[in-house]
C-alpha cells in the first residue's frame, strides 16, 4: 500500500509501526470513498468562488424561549442571509464543559442544549457549514478522561503525560496558566499536559490509536455535511519535550495527513488552520500550496486594519499587503477582522513595531477593552490579545463621535477585509452591528464573553427592522458590499492582487478574475481627511472613512 496518507504514517510512526496500520486506513479510505465523497460532491461546487464568504457565530447566538438555539439560528439565517452569505460557521456545539465550548465531552454530538444533527443539516441545505476539529485536547470531564483516571488500560496513551520533573521552560504558552496539572488515579498522581486549562486535557497523538479517533470525527463532520472544517489550535499538537512544542514537523504532518485523507475521500473538503502566531510562522500550514490547508486564518490583518485607522495611515497595511503571496491556485486566506476571541497581538510582532503595539493595546484599554497575557519562558509576561468588540476598537464609545462617523469606519474597514484576496469570514456581532459587552465580560470574570454577548431573537429583529438602528445600518452597508463582491469575479479567490501606493492615507487594492477579464480597483479611505486620489481608473475623491469599489477594464501592471 503506497499512497500519500500511507506515507504519512509511516513517517509519523515507524515503517514497523505504520504496517500494522495499513490494514486499518485502507478499510478506512474505501468506506470513506463511498460515503462522505458522495456527500461531499453532492453539494455542487468543488472550486472556492467570489461568491464564498462564511458568518461565525455560536450555536445560541440568537435565542427565543422555548425553541432550541440551533432552530433558532437556522430560521433566522432563512430570512436574512439567504444570498448574503454562502456558509456558516457554527463554533463548537459538541457537548462541552468550559472555554464556551473549546472544552469537547465529545467529537461525535451535538449538545441537547443547542439542538439536534437534525437541526445543523437544515441549516446545512441553505448554507455551506464550518464545523471545529477540536483535535489538540478534550475535556477533563470526558468519558475517555474519566476512562484515563481510573487506570483503564485502553484510555492509558490518549493524554500527554509527563514523569518526573523534566525541563519544559522552552515550551511556548498561549495562556498565563500552569501547563501541567496533576490527576489523582488508582495508580497514583500523573501528571496531564494542559496547554489551555486544567479542564483541556491534551491528547497524545504520539499515540495512532489517538489518530484514528480523529480521522473518525472528521469523516463524521462530513457525512453531517462540513464542507470546512477547522483545525483549531493546530499548533500545539505534537509534544516534543526539549522542544517549544509548536509548529513541530510532526504536527504539519498530522495536518498533511488529514488533507490527504479527505483528497482521497471527500475532495471537495476544505481544511483551515487556526493559528494565532506570527505571521511567517502562521503561512507555513499552507505546505507546499498542496499539501497541507486549503485556507489560513490571515491573523495579521485584524491588528493592521485596527493600526491603520488608529494612525489614519495605510502605509504599513500598504507594505504587507504587497508581501502576500499564495504559494499555488489551491490555497487562499481565511480573511477575518473579528471572531470570538479577541485581536491577536502576536501575528501583528515584526510587522508593527513594539511601540506601535502598545498604543493599540493602550487603545484597547482606552475604548473599555482588556488585554489578556501569555506566559514567556523565562516565566515573564506578555500581551497575548486584545479583548473587545471590533466596532469598539474602531471607535472609542466614549468619544462621542457620530454613530454616522462610526458606521462609516466600521463598514471601511470591513470593506478592506473583504476587498482582499481569499475568502471572507464575518463575525456575527460585526455583521449585525453589535457593541462590546463588557458587563458579560466582568461577570463572568472572562475576558473574551466582551465580544461574545447572546442576542434575543425578538429584539434582534425589532432592531434590524429599524432603519434609522446602528444594527440595520450596518447590516445593509454589509448586505451591499458581499452582493457586490459575488457579482465580480475580479474577487475570486484564484484570481489575482495587486496593492498599489497612491497615498498614505487611502488603502488601495486592485483585483482581477482569473481570465483577466474582470478586474475591479479598491480604494479606502482610513482617515477622516477628505482625500483626492488618482489611480488606474481615474481620480475620484473619498469622504473621512469612505471607499469606493471601482470596476474597469483590464490594464497591465506597471
């Protein structure tokens, strides 16, 4: 047996080890080519499309009393973004026990509290669905956790352990939290890798056996009809004590080995790695542009857009834009501003200096954010992410600045974010307009529940129904701009990008379709300076916070 998922494993586990394996992926990758590939192509489009952009939303976003959350969020998606957006992406609505759901009981359910499978694959026949491959730990009140503590031989290898007292201070942290934490077990005290919580328990992919349960989920995600599927803290899957345990070979070989499954199985099947770190580092998950994610969280973008309008300058926005590069036509960006956690500084470090991150961070504080912290391995601290609703960051709510001048930023700022190669994700609360929550926040001694706050649907609608509402004038500028970027095919993904300089204070993109027959310039203001600018397709003149999109003849580049 030689094919790529083959080699793989023999390159994770031994030659001796992977034979034994063989017997076991082949049974896999042909049951897997008569179920989830004939789900998969049952969709329709194969290829990523102008036309594709994804809503991010938790599974109890929007509420009503007696109706479960997931109905709710399907029937509210019927009537109002049916033709606005392609996909959604539900965030974890497995069962789960902390971290608002990164905290898994188990891959396999839904949570009785959000609904049914039923309830995902109706929303599932008017969108195209993002479910989270939660892979790097489960939680510590999991059937297979409980199975570990009570000394069950067959659960032993599935959690990092650790004996003794080894030397783990270059192991890089994402949080300001004990990366170990000690179980009691029949057998005495063990020791547990905890990279995110106590209550996340990482498991041990030293382990095949740990492999195949997660390959299982991830052709149940399919059949249940994922078309994406989100590799969520990918990062830190393989352990290597000696090492930082992160972006290690091994785990951008798990990752090519679940692409190579699915190009097998379900090829019309995208991965997206979730990793908030630096920008160089974060690229690498594209592979060779063929082997690895189809789509890459763009980390840095939230914290340059947000640098840009706090500086009223494009110019660094400008330079590393001009630096993206796709590494072939069958990877793109994950292009995002907002999600449910908050603004990572780390992807912003070596692009903005360490200067210009602290007045966004000050500025965080200023607009009524908070600033969460990462441990260092010399045991200091460091800001990790900015925590705030991204109309907030925008716009400081104290201020008093027009709700005009804040709309016009916010839908700005957005328009940079979906003016951009790749594909777009739009975070519920920016969609429809949300402020921060930082009441939610407080209470819940949380600081991410600030831009995390749960809607009632009766109210919701009330708002968005009212023209004259920050809600309904943000959503319309929304609907607009995405019904805009599907009729051109200048904004497909496999087309092509050109940043162009023309001023400091006005980010200008030119796209093009990948016939070269559409093309369609960009251009946004990031000040509140009138500004007159002068490109490809003429002059035109840019109210404070104001864009155009500007569609024209194909020209050759200079």
């Amino acid at each position: 047996m030689i094919t790529a998922p083959a080699e793989l494993l023999a390159s994770l586990y031994g030659e001796k080890v992977a034979r034994s394996l063989f017997p076991r992926l082949e049974d896999f990758l042909t049951r897997g080519r008569t179920t989830a590939l004939a789900r998969s192509q049952s969709s329709g489009r194969t290829t990523l499309t102008e036309q594709d952009s994804l809503l991010i939303t938790y599974a109890d976003q929007v509420r009503e009393p007696g109706v479960t959350p997931l109905r709710t969020l399907g029937t509210f998606a019927e009537r109002h973004l049916v033709g606005v957006v392609s996909g959604i992406h539900i965030l974890p609505f497995y069962p789960w026990t902390s971290d608002d759901g990164f905290s898994v009981k188990d891959f396999f359910a839904v949570d009785p509290a959000y609904g049914t499978w039923d309830d995902v694959q109706r929303i599932g026949e008017n969108f195209d669905l993002m479910f989270d491959a939660v892979f790097n730990h489960l939680s510590a009140q999991s059937e297979w956790f409980i199975r570990f503590l009570a000394d069950d031989p067959a659960c032993q290898d599935f959690f990092v352990t650790v004996e003794g007292d080894p030397d783990l201070s270059l192991v890089i942290r994402p949080r300001a939290l004990p990366l170990l934490t000690e179980f009691a077990t029949p057998s005495g005290p063990r020791k547990v890798w905890t990279t995110f919580s106590a209550d996340q328990v990482d498991l041990n992919f030293r382990n095949p056996e740990v492999l195949f349960v997660t390959l299982a989920a991830l052709q149940f995600y399919v059949n249940q009809g994922a078309r994406f599927i989100r590799l969520d803290a990918i990062a830190f899957l393989w352990k290597e004590i000696g090492t930082s345990c992160l972006h290690l070979r091994q785990t951008h070989q798990v990752v090519q080995f679940l692409r190579s499954v699915l190009a097998e199985v379900a090829p019309a099947v995208c991965l997206i790695t979730e990793t908030n770190v630096p920008h160089a580092d974060n690229l690498s998950y594209f592979g060779d542009g063929t082997n690895e994610a189809q789509l890459v969280y763009n980390f840095a973008l939230p914290p340059l857009v947000l640098h840009s309008f706090a500086t009223g300058s494009a110019a660094q926005l400008t330079h590393w834009a001009k630096t993206l590069r796709l590494p072939s036509d069958q990877a793109t960006f994950f292009n995002f501003l907002a999600s449910h956690d908050g603004i990572g500084v780390n992807p912003a470090r070596g692009i903005l200096s360490d200067s210009e991150i602290d007045n966004l961070i000050a500025r965080t504080v200023a607009h009524g954010g908070f600033i969460s912290y990462k441990h260092l391995p010399d045991g200091s601290k460091t800001p990790y992410e900015m925590n705030i609703n991204f109309f907030d960051a925008l716009s400081n709510p104290a201020r008093g600045e027009s709700l005009e001048l804040q709309i016009s930023r916010s839908l700005c700022a957005h328009a940079i974010q979906l003016a951009l190669i790749g594909v777009p994700g739009i975070y519920f609360h920016s969609l429809f307009g949300s402020r921060s929550d930082r009441a939610g926040a407080e209470i819940s001694g949380i600081p991410r529940r600030i831009n995390r706050e749960k809607l009632e649907l009766e109210r919701l609608e009330t708002e968005l129904a009212d023209l004259p509402s920050v809600r309904a004038r943000v959503f319309d500028g929304f609907r607009a701009l995405l019904k805009t970027r599907a009729a051109h095919t200048a904004f497909s993904p496999a087309g092509s990008q050109r940043v162009l300089e023309l001023n400091d204070y006005v980010f200008v993109v030119e796209r093009t379709s990948p016939n070269g027959q559409d093309r369609v310039v960009c251009f946004h203001n990031v000040s509140e300076r009138e500004v007159s600018v002068s490109g490809p397709t003429g002059s035109c003149r840019l109210p404070g916070y104001g864009f155009r999109w500007i569609p024209g003849p194909s020209i050759t580049p200079a």
